[in-house]
C-alpha cells in the first residue's frame, strides 16, 4: 500500500527525513511516533504529496509519486484521507458544507453528496450538529468534523496528524474508537502522534522516529 | 455533471454574496466604463444615421442677391425647375426666411427685430430626389447657378457631408481608442477584485486541494465571478444606457434642417456585441488573475 525508499527532506540545515526506508501494508494500524521535529508531520504530507523529497521515491499502491502528475495527484488524494493537527476547518461554512466539500470536488450528484455525508455525519455522532459552524463546536466535535471529512469518501488511506494533540483524556479514547471503526472497514490508517496515553496498550505496530531516521518497529 | 455546473454557479454566486462590497464597487466602476462606451457608440451611430439620412437627399440652398429684378428671378426659377431629379423647390422670401428664423428660434428670437433691414437672403430650396435614384452632379449645378447674374451664392449638402465625414473618421479613431482604454480599464477592474477574492478564499482553496479537487474545479467559479461581474457590469451599463436615451429621446432635438433628428436606441446587436464584450472582458480579468495569483501547490 505504502513504500518508501531511501526517503530524505531537509529544511536547511534541519534533516527531516534522512534516507528512510519504509512498508506499510494494505488494512494496516500503525502508529509514526517520535518527539517534537523528529519528522513524523513530514512524512505523513510525503505520503499525501503535500512536500517533494529531497532523494528516494513514494510509491502509493504502486504509484510513484515522483513521477505523478498534477492532476492525477488530485485524484489520488481523494483515495487519501488527512485529519489535520489544527482541523484545518472552513469557518464560514458549516459541518456539513465542511464534510460534503470531500465529495463535491469528486463530481458526485448532490442527493449522494447529502446522503453519504448525513451517513458520515451519523457514525461520528455529529448528526445533529450539521447546521453548525466550527467555531461553535468543542474541540472534540471539530475533529470530529476533520476526521468525517477525512472519511467521507471511503479513502483507501486514512493519515491523522496528532489527532488528539489537543483533546482531553476521554475525548481521546472516542476519537481512538472512531479510528479502529474505520480501520475495521479495510482502510490503512496511519495516525502520527508523541501522546504515551495512546500508544500505552496499543496492539498494533509502532514506528518510531527520531531526528529524521526510524529508530524503533516494533509490532 | 449537470450537478457540478450548478455546483459551480452556486459558488461563483456564493462568492459575490460574500463579497458583496467589493464586487458592487468593482461592477459600479464596469459600468462608468462601458456607460462611456455605450454612450460614445449610441452618438456615433446617431449622428452616422443622421448622416445618412442627410445625404440620402442631396439639397440645396440657392441665395439671391438682395434687390434682384422679376425677370432675372423668373430667369433662375425655370432653369431650377428644369433641373433632372428635382422633388421640391421652393422659393423663400427674405421677410420667410427671417419668419423661418424667428421660429425656430422660439422665445429667444426677440433681438431678431432689432435688426433692420432684414438682413437674410431671399433663397431657392431644392431638395432632389434621393442620390441612389438619380445621378445629378451638385458642383457643377452649383457652378451653373452661381453664374446666373442675381445669384449670390449656391450651398449643397454634399459640401457639409465631406466635410462631417471627415470629422466622423477622426471622431470614429478616437473612439476606438477611448475604447480599447476602458477595455483595458474593466480587465484591471476584474483582474483585482478576482485578486482580492483570491486572497480572501485561500484558505478555502487550500482545503480544496488537499481533499482532491482539481486545479480547474478550483478556478473555475473564480473564472464565473469574472463572468458574471462582467455581464452584470454590462447589463447594468446598458440599462443605464437606455434609460439616459429615453430621457434624450423625449425631448426634440434641432441640429441639421427644419426637422427634429430622429434619436434611435443601440441596434440589437450593439447591445449584444456590448454584452458579449463585457462577458468576454470579465473573463479575460478573471482568468490573468487566476494565472498571476493562483498557487494550488
């Protein structure tokens, strides 16, 4: 589903990413783990196509994402889901309008727009906040909001930056819940996160990164 | 498909609505532009039929010398009405030439009776047939006539044609390039308000792409913004434009001859060509601002 070979980003004098070699299979839980700037947010937007790398090659089933085209990238993000650290949620749009953006970039006709997004809304338990706008939300709700928008579309990948970062302990394990839900449906689900909380029990494979290489996969 | 055209007005209309102000201001500024255009191509195309009108029917004006004899009149009205092609002729006394005056003049033709003796020619009308139906040559009637002893002098209209058709051409070049001007002006309009919309929806376009969206899924209802802010611009400019003629139209207008001029609206497809190039301007704004400002990286 996922390789990387000899993967390497810099930002200046700051080594990312340093030759990383990776695989991580199809319906796979993982964990990318590490302390602050150890590369976890920068190999996650690698995999979506967000940054280029300095050396090595992605391949995203088999498609080398270095030699991928513009537009053919836009198709295969929607095959991608991303849950943001910050959201990343439009303020003057509703939830709604917020999750049904996912599907209306894909062309689909409006009543399986609102039926599949009233669908997603339902299994993140935000049905009947539809009508709000994500400025009224707690912050639980608004990743809820992300992580429907990230779901929508049935992604073969779902990639989650820090998701819990800034959710208390409860909220947490909801959001954790919702993730295994959607992992259960076939989905790859690659969540980046440093929060011990979540990785203590955790009975799916763990990499670890640190200052730009893999240091720990553990299983 | 049809879905996502309607899904692409929505936002181009959901856009104008957010920006309101600046797209009213924007289209307002379209409109002072192509209100001169409208207005420029509305006198032009008057005075080109005027023009035409005018010199469909060559006329011409025959002024006796004050004190001519019956004889030497009645010498000069058989050789006019043995003229080809002649409609009308018409002999005006001094005292209806000065009436004529005096009409025409209405509530100010009061310092007409200060001026003693009257100093307006008596005068020959002719008004020929119209030019397509006969073929008569005007400078050399004219020349004809004004050796004729009690003729002062011989006016046709073709003398004022020439010389009108030569002010149109210099009126008609400076038009054209009033007019690729305010061209150039709607397109800065258009390129900076799609700019502003741009910079106020980055965010958004942000989000866009990172959930798959394609670049023209993207620019496509900004290139609709530009669209309809153009066409909106032009619509308006028009209205304006028709309103104003009414107004005009309503009054009766004295510029050439007896007659008042007949004051005529754009032609149909002025009015679409002003409307298709509005649209067109809007597009063309639009689309180098999405080339400039756009980042979809």
């Amino acid at each position: 589903m996922i390789q990387l070979f000899d993967l390497s980003k810099r930002y200046g004098p700051h080594t990312a990413l340093n030759h990383i070699h990776l695989k991580i299979g199809k319906g796979e839980f993982v964990f990318v783990t590490g302390p602050s700037g150890a590369g976890k947010t920068t190999l996650l937007r690698m995999i979506f196509g967000a940054e280029k790398p300095a050396t090595g090659h992605i391949l995203i089933n088999a498609i080398n994402l270095n030699r991928i085209s513009r537009s053919n990238l836009d198709l295969l993000r929607r095959k991608i889901g991303f849950v943001f650290q910050d959201f990343k949620l439009l303020s003057n749009k509703t939830v709604f309008e917020n999750v049904a953006i996912a599907l209306e970039v894909t062309g689909l006709p409006s009543k399986s727009v609102k039926k599949k997004t009233h669908q997603t809304l339902r299994l993140v338990g935000l049905a009947e906040r539809e009508k709000a706008y994500p400025l009224s939300l707690s912050g639980g709700e608004q990743q809820r909001v992300a992580i429907a928008r990230a779901i929508v579309n049935d992604p073969l990948i779902l990639l989650a930056d820090e998701p819990t970062g800034n959710l208390d302990p409860d909220l947490t394990l909801d959001i954790m819940t919702l993730f295994r839900n959607i992992h259960q449906h076939g989905t790859t689900v690659v969540i980046a996160t440093h929060s011990r909380q979540l990785l203590a029990g955790a009975d799916c494979r763990i990499i670890v990164l640190h200052q730009g290489n893999i240091s720990g996969d553990t299983w | 498909m049809r879905g996502l055209r309607f899904y692409f007005f929505r936002q181009a209309l959901l856009n104008i609505k957010r920006n309101i102000t600046v797209h009213v201001l924007s289209i307002g500024t379209i409109v002072a532009s192509l209100l001169i255009l409208g207005a420029f191509l509305l006198l032009f195309g008057n005075l080109n039929n005027w023009l035409r009108q005018w010199g469909s029917a060559l006329s011409m004006s025959v002024y006796l010398k004050d004190g001519i004899s019956a004889y030497k009149r009645d010498k000069i009205d058989s050789l006019l009405r043995g003229l080809p092609g002649t409609r009308t002729i018409r002999y005006i006394s001094k005292d209806d030439a000065m009436n004529e005056l005096k009409g025409a003049l209405g509530d100010e033709a009061g310092f007409l009776k200060e001026l003693r003796p009257n100093p307006l020619p008596a005068s020959y009308e002719v008004i020929f047939e119209d030019r397509q139906a006969v073929t008569v040559d005007p400078e050399k009637i004219s020349r004809q006539l004004e050796s004729l002893d009690g003729v002062e002098e011989v006016q046709h209209s073709t003398q004022w044609l020439t010389r009108i058709e030569g002010f149109l051409d210099v009126v008609r070049l400076v038009g054209y390039i009033i007019g690729a001007l305010l061209c150039l002006c709607v397109v800065f309009i258009v390129t900076n308000t799609i700019k502003l919309t741009i910079h106020l929806r980055r965010k958004e376009i942000e989000i866009l792409k990172l959930v798959g969206a394609t670049d023209w899924f993207v620019k496509l209802p900004f290139m609709l913004e530009g669209m309809i802010e153009g066409l909106a611009g032009g619509g308006a400019a028009i209205l304006a434009l028709f309103l104003t003629y009414l107004a005009l139209s309503a009054k009766e207008i004295y510029l050439i001859g007896p007659a008042p001029l007949n004051f005529v609206f754009l032609p149909t497809a002025y009015v679409a060509l002003i409307l298709l190039l509005s649209t067109m301007l809007g597009v063309v704004g639009s689309l180098i601002a999405i080339g400039r400002f756009f980042d979809v990286s």
